[in-house]
C-alpha cells in the first residue's frame, strides 16, 4: 500500500486536487494520503517539517494546474524562483530523496508540462519525469482509475508467506501428525454422538427451525426498522464524513454519483441548526459509513421529519 503526498497550490488547482484526493483516499485509506502541510507547530522549521513529511512517502503526486510555474507572490515575484516557497521545497525534497520515491508530475486544467527553462535548477529532474493526465468530467472517472490502477500494479499488497502454523490453519497437511488430529475428533465426535442418542431414547420432539440470517446491526438506530430513509447523490462525488475528537469531521469516503445511501440515523447540530445523517453505503470492496448534511442540494432525501 503505497503512502502519497500530494503537492499543489491552492490557487492553481484547489477544486480538483480535493477530487483527487478523495479518491485515492477511497483506495489506498485516509492514512496512507496527505496532502495540505497546515498542521506544522508554531515555531517550527516548516523546511524541516515538510522534508520529514516527504521522507515517510513512497509516491509525491505533484498537481501541475494551467498557473503552477506562473503565479507570483504579493509583490510580484514569481514563487517558483523563492527557495522558501512550498511547492518548490516539497519537490525539492522529493527529486532529492536517498531512498527511492516516485515523483509523478500530475497535469489538471489543461496545463502542459513546463520545461526547464520554467524551472529553478533544482527542479530540472522533474522534466524529465513520466507525466499523468487527470482531465475534468466526463473524463475524471477513467483518468483517475487508470493513475490508481498504475499505482496499485507498481505498489502490490505484499502476499503473507505460507508457515508451518498457516498451513494447518488452511487444512494444508505438514506432516503426517497434521492428519492424525482431526482423525481423532472425528472419532471422539461419532462416539459422544451415539451415547447422546442412546441416552435420549429415541425420543423425538418436535422443534422449529429458523432459517432466516440474522442481518448484522452496524449502528443501533432510534428507528426500528433500521433505516429512516434512502439518499440519491445528484452531483459528483460530495463528501462522507465521520465524526472525530473535539466535534471535528474526517474524510471517509466520498458518495459515487447516482449512488443509494441508506440513513441509519439523523441529529440536528445544536451549534448551526443543520440536520446530520448517519448514512451506510454497501459498494463492492468494502461498505462505507459517515455523515452528510441533510439539507445541502448534493442529495434527494426521502426523510421523516425530526421530532
């Protein structure tokens, strides 16, 4: 599972960085992308901080948008050309890695990529470096399953090594001993079954046999019958998320267009007065569960009022 860091710069591509980013986080898992360096302590050295970020990635995704080499700072100058700029010291740190890591130049807007007469020295590598497309709908979908698809061939889920201990767990035989075990309970179990039998006499009653599963509860819900109401996406990809420490909200997951969420719970915010509902989604690879607000345009909601 491959750890990625994504740099970009907000003026340049804000929108669709954040599109990007949900969706590798809906494939490689919120832990394993970062992106925004907006949590580094006061005083610190944001240099440093940003290079400790780096150093613990395999892939720096960076988000080249239409102005990514132009855009300048208050005073005119152009960022790129300042050695304290952001993007430039997150590059940097990547092109200059010891360990390997994968730098890929991401194209968004239409941009091309820059050549190295657009670049500080330092960045020259990056020229050089195979570039991705992620182009806006209809074409964000394929785009982004092929760049996902490319890092997931290029970054394998490691396969467990067969033991000793797995292989009897599997039912695969290590020895001759691993036969003689299950013989034996076969045995012990035919012999406890015949004395229950003989015990009973015989006597049959009659018993009713439920064969109907059992669903699993995810979250116990106020409703009895488990679901309040449905949730139909209407636009492209609004966010899940999930309530953390100190009443904040993580990203899970993002809610696929035309998409049926199922509301297991609702609850209106004391603080702004919005309505929350606690929506399950179950998708091949894995359900995904989180909060939408109920009152905003990205969803058509079929449910009852609160009381």
């Amino acid at each position: 599972m491959p750890r990625i860091f994504i740099s970009y710069r907000r003026a340049d591509s804000r929108t669709i960085t954040g599109r990007i980013y949900d969706r590798l986080v809906y494939a490689f898992g919120a832990d394993n992308v970062f992106k925004d360096v907006d949590d580094i302590p006061l005083g610190s050295d944001f240099r440093e901080v940003i290079h400790d970020a780096v150093a613990k990635t395999d892939v720096l995704m960076v988000i080249i948008g239409p102005q990514w080499a132009t855009l300048t700072d208050q005073k005119g100058r152009r960022r790129l050309d300042d050695p304290d700029d952001f993007v430039r010291i997150e590059v940097e740190a990547g092109l200059r890695r010891d360990n390997p890591v994968v730098v890929i130049p991401v194209l968004v807007g239409g941009a091309v990529m820059p050549t190295d007469a657009d670049l500080p020295d330092s960045l020259d590598p990056l020229v050089f470096r195979n570039a991705a497309m992620v182009r806006e709908d209809p074409d964000f979908n394929s785009d982004m399953a092929r760049l996902i698809d490319q890092l997931k061939r290029d970054f394998p889920e490691p396969t467990p090594a067969m033991t000793p201990k797995t292989q009897r767990r599997s039912g695969v035989p290590n020895t001759a001993a691993g036969w003689l075990l299950p013989g034996v309970l076969v045995v012990i179990g035919v012999v406890v079954l015949a004395l229950i039998l003989l015990l009973s006499g015989g006597d049959k009653k009659d018993t009713v046999r439920n064969d109907t599963a059992t669903p699993p509860i995810l979250n116990p819900s106020p409703n009895a019958e488990g679901v309040l109401c449905t949730v139909v996406n209407l636009r492209t990809f609004p966010i899940l998320l999930r309530q953390g420490p100190a009443v904040t909200y993580d990203r899970v997951g993002t809610l696929e267009p035309n998409e049926v969420g199922y509301v297991i719970d609702q609850d209106i915010s004391p603080d702004t007065g919005k309505v929350w509902m606690l929506v399950y989604i179950n998708r091949e690879g894995g359900p995904l569960e989180g909060y939408l607000k109920g009152d905003q345009p990205t969803e058509q909601t079929t449910c009852p009022p609160l009381e």
